[in-house]
C-alpha cells in the first residue's frame, strides 16, 4: 500500500491526465444511467481476492462506470443539483484529497481546520449575526450550515 513503484507512478500520471482532459473539457459527455445488468456485463467481476489493481480499476471507472453516470457539470444537466464545482474547486480536490489532511482534530488538521474558520467567519460575518456567532460546515451543505449558524446565534442571545 505504501511502496512505490511504476505501476504506482503510470497510475498516477493516468489519473492526472484525466483530471487536467476532465477540467479543460468545455463540452464533456452527457452520459446516461445503464442498468444493473447491463453494468454487470460491462464491468465483470471486480471484487476478488486478489484485487483487480488500480490501473485496471481507473479504466473501468473512465471507460465503463463514467460512461453510465450523468455529470452534474454538464450544460445540459438541468435535473439535481447536488454541486456546482468550479474548475479551480475541482483541482483543488485532487490536492486536499492526495494531501490527506484530517480536519477532526486541530493535532493533525489545524491548517485545514483554520482555512475552514476562516471561511465560516467569512460566511457569518454576511449575516448580520451578532459578534461570536458561529456554524460549521457538514454534508447536507446549505440548511446545516445556516441551521448551525443560527442555534450558535440564538446561544449567545
């Protein structure tokens, strides 16, 4: 898990390309849901013992699963809106994500835990919410925030 060799390096630089294509496609490919079984079919057997590998597991991803997902960026994805990624938001994913910083506690995450403060403050100051008004950011996004921004306010009255 931990050593590094080609197969490690080839992946990544794959996967990076992919990422840098993904980013600067102005006019991605829409996409369309398959079924189950057609799935099966497509992809095969990818839990086995010995594992399939990444490279292998990143093909299918780009050539199989990717093909049967709809990409909420596309311009003609009017349906959910579950986010609305910049490019600049995306790229900087793929740093948090290969950074991998744990923002539960300030002895592992305190950079990434002040980064996010600061854009809670930020947020909050937006309010008009009395000095010491606070929230936190969690999946579920917008109506947690301002749920927790609002007790933190009503707290302090």
């Amino acid at each position: 898990m931990h050593n590094i060799d080609i197969e490690v390096v080839e992946m990544s630089l794959d996967v990076i390309k992919y990422a840098i294509g993904r980013v600067t496609n102005t006019d991605p490919k829409l996409g369309f849901p398959k079924s189950e079984s057609e799935l099966d079919k497509l992809a095969g057997e990818t839990i086995t013992p010995k594992g399939i590998g990444g490279e292998t597991a990143f093909k299918l991803f780009r050539d199989v699963l990717l093909e049967s997902s709809v990409s909420i960026d596309h311009p003609r994805h009017l349906a959910f809106v579950p986010a609305s990624p910049t490019r600049a938001a995306i790229m900087f994913d793929l740093v948090t994500a290969a950074s991998s910083i744990h923002g539960a506690y300030w002895m592992e995450g305190a950079g990434g835990i002040w980064a996010e403060n600061q854009a809670m403050k930020w947020l909050v100051s937006l309010t008009g919410l009395p000095a010491g008004a606070f929230g936190v950011f969690a999946s579920g996004g917008t109506t947690a925030n301002l749920s927790a921004i609002g007790r933190c306010s009503r707290s302090l009255a």
